[in-house]
C-alpha cells in the first residue's frame, strides 16, 4: 500500500507559509529545534515525519515526532509515574538546590548513563531513565522509556526532492511500512529489557513504551489481544500510544494526541509472543499443499 508524506520537516508538505518554507529550506526538525536527524539510506536528510497510507490514517515514521511540545511525552510518563508536580529536570543539572525533582537522563537532556554492553550490541541501553530524586538529592526509584516509531520500505525520494523544490507531486511513491520489524526487533527487545529492568530494586514501576497508534495496534495484534491488564509494579510494561491531531491552519503543526495507555507485565508479553492465541487453523500448510497439487 503506497504511502505519501503528510508531515513535512513538522509542517505540511503543502503549507507555503513563512515557516514551513523556512524549516524546508534549512532542513529544520521544529521537535528538535535544529537541523532534522532522520536520513535516507544514501545519507541525505529526509524530513518525513509523517506518511498517510491511501487506504488508512497517518503514520509516525520518525522517533522525533513524538517528542513534541518539549517532550511531552516524558512528562506523561512522569505524571504517571511519580505524580503530577514533580519537575523534570536534566540529570546533569541536579545540585544541592534543585529540590524534590524527576531527573532524565537520555540524548537532548545533556547526559546519558553508562551502562554495560550486552557483548557489542549495547542491548541494555533504553531510551530515557526518569529518576524520582528527592529533596536532599538521593534516589527514590525510576522508571526506563522506549520510544519507538516504525521503518519505512520502499522509497519516497522522489515526493521528497519535489518537496524540497516547493513544488506539488503529483506522481506516486512506494513508501509503505516494516511491520514485519514488529516481530523481528521490537518486541523482542521490549521482553529482553524488561527482564533486565526487574532485576532492579529500585525500577518499581516498570518500562514504559511510547508509540504510535498503528504501530500499538500491530503489537496488540501479534499478541493475540489477549494480555491481562496489571498494575504498575516491578517487571510491569506500559504501552503508551498516540497520534497526530488534525489538520491545521499553514504555519502551524498539529498537535501530538494521546489515544490511550495499557499496562501489564513482561511476563504476559514474553508468554503472548512466544504462544500466541490468534493462530491460523490447524493443517493450513497440508491442505494449501493439497490444493496444489490438484491444481496440477
């Protein structure tokens, strides 16, 4: 299902306003505040943030996207996590006057940890840490993020360059979606860090991962729809998924909506992927092999 790019380095690919020309011209990311991050396969900077499958409704494509309004979504987290007052602040900027805080620790926030590598794939790293620190600056517990969008297949080098000329595309573009990644790489990493994560005393609320809605929809159809909602506790996993708002006047982005929020545990997850319910019939390879050979 051929896709087309709806949000452009954050605006409208046909939004012709001051900024959207501007963010164009400079190849600006406007979640990031600087120049976009997201490149082709040859290197160039791509700009998609968005694509809209001609049969169903837009897709986050980029990681950054869901960083918008100032990372709202760490805040989500927080809120969630620890209470709605608490303020995040950068893990590097905590002293000894900063008060009852949540630190991050992640890129854009000035610090990373430094955490062991699984051999030299660097399997333990997440994406953000929110740590609960109190007023006297020791560590009450914390919470670890994944933040994921969905790869693209096919190629929309041509709608991008025509983009990039402030000129309108009118020819077709083969860009569609890694689903498959869903069962390859996403999954597995969310039940490996988990476990990782409940080894830890203090990790008392579990991971949480942030996504957008399609991408949600295809986890929650590999598993089976089956996992049992659980509270917030050790080795819990918090699937956060949201969309883009609707479409705004040119010169403005639209917003970052949050659909909804569903936690159970790792265990449920690993169990759900590994056995899961929605299998097909049973003998579907014996009778498609059937089939064919009275075909012949």
């Amino acid at each position: 299902m051929a896709s087309r790019i709806v949000e452009f380095f954050g605006y409208s690919p046909e939004d012709r306003s001051p900024a959207a020309i501007a963010a164009r011209r400079d190849l600006q990311c406007p979640f990031l505040g600087r120049q976009c991050v997201k490149t082709l396969s040859d290197g160039l900077i791509s700009g998609a943030c968005t694509l809209k499958p001609s049969k169903a409704g837009p897709v986050i494509c980029c990681p950054i996207r869901l960083y918008s309004n100032n990372y709202e979504i760490l805040r989500d987290v927080a809120r969630i996590s620890f209470g709605p007052v608490i303020p995040l602040v950068s893990g590097n900027a905590i002293t000894e006057q900063t008060g009852e805080c949540v630190a991050v620790f992640g890129k854009g926030w000035g610090k990373e940890l430094r955490l062991p590598t699984r051999g030299t794939s660097g399997a333990y790293f997440v994406d953000w840490v929110l740590a609960h620190v109190s007023a006297t600056g020791e560590l009450i517990n914390f919470v670890a993020v994944e933040v994921q969008s969905i790869d693209t297949t096919g190629n929309y080098r041509l709608e991008r360059d025509t983009y990039l000329k402030e000129e309108a595309f009118s020819g077709k573009s083969t860009a569609g979606f890694n689903w498959e990644n869903v069962n390859k790489r996403i999954l597995p990493q969310i039940i490996y860090k988990g476990h990782v994560l409940r080894q830890e005393p203090l990790c008392q609320k579990g991971l949480f991962f942030v996504c957008p809605t399609p991408v949600y929809n295809k986890i929650s159809e590999r598993l089976g729809g089956g996992l049992r909602p659980y509270p917030l506790q050790p080795g819990a996993l918090t699937l956060m998924w949201y969309d883009i708002g609707e479409s705004v006047p040119a010169g403005d982005i639209r917003t970052l909506v949050s659909v909804g929020q569903f936690t159970t545990t790792i265990d449920q997850v690993a169990l759900a992927f590994t056995a899961p319910s929605n299998l097909p019939p049973a003998q579907v390879y014996e009778n498609a092999i059937r089939a064919s050979l009275e075909r012949r």
